[in-house]
C-alpha cells in the first residue's frame, strides 16, 4: 500500500507539476508544432510503460498461480499420506497425529481467523513438523511386505510434502526488482507531467488525471500484491489445506 501510495503522488504529482510550468512557457513552445513532437514522445514513452507494466502483471499472476497449484497439491499429498499411513496400521498414530498439528499451525499461521493477526512465514520456516513426521517414518519396522511397500510410499510423500514446502517459501519470499518499478513510476510520472504541459488546468482534467493515477497505482499494487502470494490484501486461498484438514484422522 505504501509504495502504491507513492506512485500515485508521483503521477498526480507530475500532472500538477506539468500544469504548473504550463504558465511558465513562452508562447511558441505550445505551437501546433511542438504539441505534435510532444505528443510524440508521450506516446512512446506511453507504449512502454503499458508494455513493462503488462509483462509485469503477467509474471506477477503467474507467481500466483503457482503458489495457488502448489496449495493444492500440498493438501492433495496430504489427505494421500494421511490415507497410506491408516493403511499400514496403528503404529502411525503418533505420524498422523503430528501431520494433523502441523498442517493446521500453517493454516493458522499463513490464513488466521483474526483479522487483526497478521499471517506470517517465520512461523511456518521454524516448524519442523514435515521433517518430525519422516524421522518418525524412517524408524517404523514393517512386519509384512504390505507394510514395505506402505513404508515407502509414506516415505515417498513425506519428502515430497518437504520439498514443496520449501519450494513455496522461497517462492513466497520473491520480490519485484525495485529498478522496475522506479523506471515504471518514472515513465508514468513522465507522462502525466506530459499531460499537465498540454492542457490547460480546470477541474474536469484534475479529476480525469486523480482517476488516471489511481487506476495506474491500483495496477502498481495488484502487482504487488500477487507478487506476495502468502500475506497483503491478495492471497491464494488455504481452502485445500482446511480441506485436508477434514478428511485427516478418518
């Protein structure tokens, strides 16, 4: 919200700098001549920035989805593993149990109930409940060649669900280069100071560029915001997980 926040000042800013050095032109420098060259520039510089800033809504969403498949393969392994060890007996009980607090600290960690309670990743780094879960596993002695097989496919699944859990921190810890946006911020307060220059000031244009800003600001934060899959205003839906959740201990 902060940094959105500051791309909106900087483009309205722009405009507002743009109007007021408007007064200060000689007359010659708003020619129908220099208004075309102007223009000119505006829309080039106008195409790239719709261009970085689509490229960057794109990979930002992409981030997202990924995290979002993630979630549901995690909560699909889940129920899977929860399923293999009910299956080999009831020496597991104490793996299953375990795999139940441990998926539910994440829930509560990464989507609390609270609103005022901020979800976080620190908590869900320090758990070692995965890594609990496999050491428990590898000391379980299988009496029969069904129990083996179940062994190993527990083992299997365990490590899997290790992996891709690392996998989705370090994916929640990815960050927009800050040069991208201070060249992207630049290009648009470019063009709104562009915008002040050629028209002159009264309240409708005001309005139309405060709405302008807002909507490239908006974007700026969507970025953000799908950037950070875990925590803000957008995040990926623990619906897998809770669902997982239900179907643990049957």
């Amino acid at each position: 919200m902060t940094i959105a926040a500051i791309a909106f000042g900087c483009m309205f800013g722009g405009a507002l700098l743009g109007a007021f050095l408007r007064r200060f032109l000689p007359g010659h420098h708003l020619s129908s001549d220099s208004r075309d060259v102007v223009k000119l520039g505006a829309g080039l510089i106008a195409t790239q920035a719709a261009l970085v800033l689509g490229l960057l809504v794109s990979s930002a969403k992409g981030s997202f989805d990924t995290m979002n498949a993630g979630i549901t393969q995690a909560g699909a392994r889940v129920i899977l593993l929860d399923r293999v060890l009910s299956r080999y007996g009831p020496e597991t009980k104490p793996s299953r149990e375990e795999l139940r607090r441990t998926i539910t600290s994440a829930v509560e960690h990464i989507w609390p109930k609270a609103i005022a309670r901020p979800g976080g990743m620190n908590a869900v780094e320090a758990a070692t409940g995965a890594e609990d879960v496999g050491d428990q596993l590898r000391e379980l002695s299988p009496q029969t060649e069904s129990q083996r097989l179940l062994k190993a496919q527990a083992l299997q699944l365990a490590g899997d669900l290790s992996q891709l859990r690392w996998l989705l921190i370090e994916q929640a810890h990815g960050s927009l280069p800050t040069v991208f946006l201070v060249v992207l911020v630049f290009w648009f307060a470019t063009l709104f100071a562009t915008f002040g220059l050629l028209t002159s000031p009264n309240a409708t244009v005001m309005v139309v560029m405060l709405v302008c800003a807002l909507s490239v600001a908006g974007g700026v934060l969507l970025i953000l915001e799908m950037n950070n899959p875990l925590n803000g205003l957008i995040k990926v839906s623990g619906a897998p997980l809770e669902n997982a959740l239900d179907h643990l201990g049957r």
